[in-house]
C-alpha cells in the first residue's frame, strides 16, 4: 500500500510494500513512485493520479521495478482520498506474477504446438489472413508449403510415440532453422508441417521460383538421419505448394490447394514437392469418392483377382501372390495403391480382405482339381492388420480350409512388420495356430519398417520378402547390396526362406542368385495377370513334366 501525494511523491507505505520492495522505510518515503515502476515516468504518473477520482477505484497495470527484487508485474487500484484536507492518492498494488504466467500459458497453449512450440492451425491461419489481405493491398505474392513426413506412422508405431514426439521436436527445429525470419512455421498436429512465406517475391513465378528453392532446401535437409535415442532415424519429407493471392481464395482455400498438392506429391512417389494446379482434384474429394466406391465395389463385383507368379532360381513356379485389382466403372483399372489405404483407414478392408481371402482359396481349388505341377507349392495372400486383428479371422480362415478342401501348407499369407510389433502377442498367438493347420507366414516389405529384429526369433515365420526399393538397380556394387546380403544371412540364421520382389533385370536377378537369394517375383518373370493366365503358364509347366 503507498500513500503518495498528487506529484506521485511517497508519504507513506505499509510493512509489506517495505518487504516486497526490500527497501529501507526511509529510502521509499520521500522518493516519486516512478523510482519503482518500469511502465511509467513522474509526469506519466502526475498525469495519471489527476485521472484518478475520489469516487471511484482505478485500476491500471505496471511492472514493479527495483534493483533489490528484481521486476515483476503488478496490478494497482487507487483512489483518491482526503486526509486533514489534504488530497492524496491510496495506491494498493498487489503482485500478479502467477497470473500473468498463467495467461501466457494459455495464450500459448491457444496459439502454439505444445509439442514443438510452433505456432498452431489457428495462429498460422490468422497470420495467413492478415498476410492475405496485405498481398492483396502491396501487389506481392506469398507461397504456403504443407508439408508431411513419409512414413511417420510406421516410426511411430515400432519405435514408440516418445521417440515420435522427439522426431517431430527435431524436425520442427531443423525446419526453423533453414526458414528465412518471416517465415510462420506450424505444426497441424500429427506429422502436419506447414509454413508461411510471406512477400515471397513480387510476381508469382518469381515467388513460385522462391518456395521452390526453399522446398529443395527442406527436402535436403531432411536427408540427413536424425540421432534419437541412439536410434538412426531416416525421415523424408514430402511437400505441397500453393502461391497466394490467386483471386480471392481465403486462407483455408490456399491451405487446401496446398494440401491438395502435397497429396499429389505423395501420389507420384513422395521425398518430392509440388506445386497446386488447379486441374488438381482435392485430395479429401478424391479419398471420399473412393470410399464411396468402395462400398459397391462388392456387390457389383467390380473386384478381380490377378496373380504373379514366383519363381525359382531355375525358372520354374513356386507359387503366386494374389494381388486385388478393381474394375471401376467410370476410372478403369484402380490398383491397390490407390484404394488399400483408404479401405483400411474406414474399415472396409475387413470385408474386401475377407472376399479376397474366400475368392483365393475357391481358385486354388479350382486349379488343385485341374491340376498342378509339382514344384508349385502355395498361393501367397496379403492380409492387412485390421483384418488380421478381427476376432473371428482365424476361425473364418479355418472354416474356409474346410469347405475348399484344400490343405493348409498350400496357403501362405503375407503380412508387415508394423502389425507384428504392435500387437506381438494376439499376432503371435494367432499365427500359431494357423501355422499347426500348416499355413505360412511371410513378412511383406522387410526392411522397410523400423523394426526390431526381436519378432523373427519369437514367431513362426517362413519367408521374408525383401522389398522392392533394395531391389531396384541392385547390382554387385551398390549400397543396397550390403543390406540385401544381410537379409539373406539373417534369414539363412533363422532358417527363414528369402524371396525378392519387384525384379526387373538380369542383372538384379544376378547380383541377388550370388547374393544368395534363390526365389523370385518381378516383371523380369512375368506381370501379374488373371487367373486364366496364370493358369496357362501352369498349365505349361505340368505338361512339360
Ligand atoms: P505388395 O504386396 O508389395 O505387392 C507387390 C506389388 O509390386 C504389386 O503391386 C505388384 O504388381 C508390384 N510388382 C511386382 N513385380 C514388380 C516389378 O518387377 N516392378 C515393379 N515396379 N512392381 C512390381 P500392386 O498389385 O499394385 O499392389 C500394391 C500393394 O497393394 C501390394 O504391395 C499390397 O501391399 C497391396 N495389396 C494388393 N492386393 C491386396 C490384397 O488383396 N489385400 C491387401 N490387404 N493388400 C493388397
Ligand atoms: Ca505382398
Ligand atoms: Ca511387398
């Protein structure tokens, strides 16, 4: 509490302003309460005490100030009052440090990414619609890159979220610092990057040359492997760009066209960027058409089974994979790249997968009756996680054996590392019991996830694929070759059966045979094709006998 005089000079002070101020009584008394206060001077004050009435309290805020206690901020209430005819001013200031904290916290937590301490969807796009409306006054163009990380998911899940989250505070630190200052940089939540760069030239070519030049630089970074506890993280990045202002989009349509082209980026293959055309059909448009689609698909038995075979180092055929292709009525062919996902994402793969998995074994019937040759041995069927994870999928799949009549050591189901270390025990369990009915488990894509090696000792596996991208241009020389060796050692360890897929050239199939990889599926080979192809290069091969 201080008792000061209309000129703002002290006249008195209670025992707790002494204490708070950590001053002597005498070296506050006498002196203008300007001594004390960061925000105002003596004429701020002579001016503010004549505002302040005999009526009514105000209030005002001020950062005490003092070389003893440092400064923190306060709020005061004063009023003026009358003592022997004299007029003063009762100040009673009280500190608010603690609310003060709390209000930043909230601002923060309203604005920025707790994770990362970017700023969140709302800041960036208020700052996009401030941003806007100045391009539009000045003439001058800014670009927004919507950025996603490849393949977070798969870190995510096999490594842990703390080691996501310590990925995400990585990369939003890396990206910070490539940015140029008056770049926004936020995060949407998930793997969602997104920045702002405002008056990023005067035209748009020359702002598109500009956010070109920054994506470049982003991906780049990227390259290099981020260190987190001691895990080596490879992480690339893909990226969307659209340039603003085009007419009079607002800031959620420049954000979507952004969106728009980064799902492109990720259509073409990813580690990319792109900027948004509007040719470019939007990429919730595109998923929410498929998944419509995809709920006829079914009954208008749009679906069709093709198989690729695989082969022996001797060129004979071991056995197929069968791979789902679906007949749409208006867009044509759409492979599995383009629906899997999606069908995954709302669950329909747990119905597609089902009527793969019945339509497999009738065909395989079909052929046993018609006869096989002998060196083939199993059809191969992708099972999604979902559909795995479902409690029946066992049951279903046993009782399918029984109808088909067909033996279990003639079915091979191919499925992912990232199921296996989510959910080890139901997966294990589960493929325990398949594999006593004689069925066997191949590990698609090996190689690509961020895996332990902990699982191939513990579960019944057989086969592991190596994935296509150590496959492709795999020659003697290069550095896949290395991997690709010590696949096959750890496979040969663990009496596990190697398969390569995607092989394209001779000089592939070499450099694997020396490798010592002695099964094969690729173009080099044969395409995938209908069950009446496949068949007819059966066919050959029984007859060759
Ligand atoms: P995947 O299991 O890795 O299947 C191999 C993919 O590589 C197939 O693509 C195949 O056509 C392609 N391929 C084979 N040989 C070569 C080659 O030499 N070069 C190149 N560039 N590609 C080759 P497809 O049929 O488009 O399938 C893509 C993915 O969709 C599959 O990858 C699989 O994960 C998924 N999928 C396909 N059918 C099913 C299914 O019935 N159920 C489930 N859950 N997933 C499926
Ligand atoms: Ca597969
Ligand atoms: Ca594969």
């Amino acid at each position: 509490m201080y008792l000061c005089e209309l000129d703002s000079t002290v006249v008195e002070v209670n025992n707790q302003a002494i204490e708070t101020l950590g001053l002597a009584k005498a070296n506050i008394v006498g002196t203008k309460l300007s001594c004390f206060s960061k925000r105002y001077a003596v004429s701020e004050f002579e001016e503010l005490f004549l505002s302040i009435s005999d009526t009514e309290v105000s209030t005002f805020e001020d950062m005490q100030n003092n070389t003893e206690t440092g400064t923190f901020p306060i709020e005061a209430r004063g009023i003026q009052i009358s003592l022997n005819n004299q007029k003063y001013i009762l100040i009673l200031a009280r500190d608010i440090t603690v609310r003060k904290e709390a209000e930043q916290q909230i601002f923060e937590l309203a604005f920025f990414d707790t994770l990362t301490g970017l700023a969140n969807r709302r800041l960036f796009i208020d700052r996009l619609a401030s941003s806007l409306e100045l391009h539009h006054a000045n003439a001058s163009s800014g670009a927004v890159l919507y950025m996603d990380l490849d393949r977070f998911k798969t870190i995510n899940d096999s490594l842990g979220h703390g080691i996501g989250d310590k990925l995400l505070c990585a990369i939003a630190l890396r990206l910070t610092e490539i940015l140029p200052t008056e770049a926004t940089c936020a995060r949407f939540g998930g793997d969602e990057f997104v920045v702002l760069l405002p008056e990023a030239g005067e035209s748009d070519s020359i702002c598109a040359e500009t956010a070109a030049h920054i994506a470049k630089k982003i991906i780049e970074h990227m390259g290099t492997p981020f260190h987190i506890d001691g895990h080596l993280l490879y992480c690339t990045i893909s990226v969307g760009i659209a340039v603003f202002p085009a007419s009079d989009y607002s800031a959620k349509d420049i954000l979507r066209h952004a969106d728009t082209a980064l799902y492109r980026v990720k259509a073409l293959g990813r580690n990319d960027f792109q900027f948004y055309d509007p040719e470019m059909k939007s990429s919730a448009q595109e998923r929410l058409q498929i998944e419509k689609g995809l709920h006829q698909a079914l009954d208008k038995q749009e679906f069709e089974l093709w198989f690729q075979p695989q082969f022996s180092a001797e060129g004979s055929i071991l056995g197929a994979e069968v791979l789902l292709r679906w007949h749409h009525p208006e867009r044509g062919v759409i492979f599995p790249d383009e629906f899997i996902q999606v069908a995954e994402e709302s669950g329909q793969i747990v119905e597609i997968g089902q009527w793969v998995l019945e339509q497999s074994l009738k065909q395989l019937a079909k052929w046993k009756l018609q006869g096989l040759p002998e060196g083939f041995h199993r059809l191969a069927i992708n099972i999604s996680p979902l559909q795995f994870m479902q409690v029946d999928f066992v049951e279903r799949l046993l009782a399918l054996l029984q109808t088909t009549q067909l033996p279990g050591h003639m079915i091979e189901l191919e499925i992912t590392e990232n199921m296996l270390l989510n959910n080890f025990d139901i997966a294990s369990s589960k493929m325990s019991l398949l594999k006593q009915r004689g069925i066997s488990f191949a590990i698609d894509d090996f190689g690509t996830g961020y895996s332990s090696l902990r699982y191939l000792r513990y579960l019944p596996l057989d086969i592991l694929k190596i994935d296509r991208s150590f496959v492709t241009a795999l020659s003697p020389s290069s550095e896949e070759a290395a991997i690709v060796e010590v696949i096959i050692a750890t496979a040969d360890r663990l009496d596990l059966v190697v398969i390569a897929e995607g092989v394209e050239t001779a000089e592939e199939r070499d450099t694997l045979l020396a490798l010592g990889c002695h099964c094969f599926q690729g173009y080099l080979y044969s395409k995938p094709v209908p069950a009446s192809q496949l068949y007819e290069l059966l066919a050959k091969e029984l007859h060759a006998i």
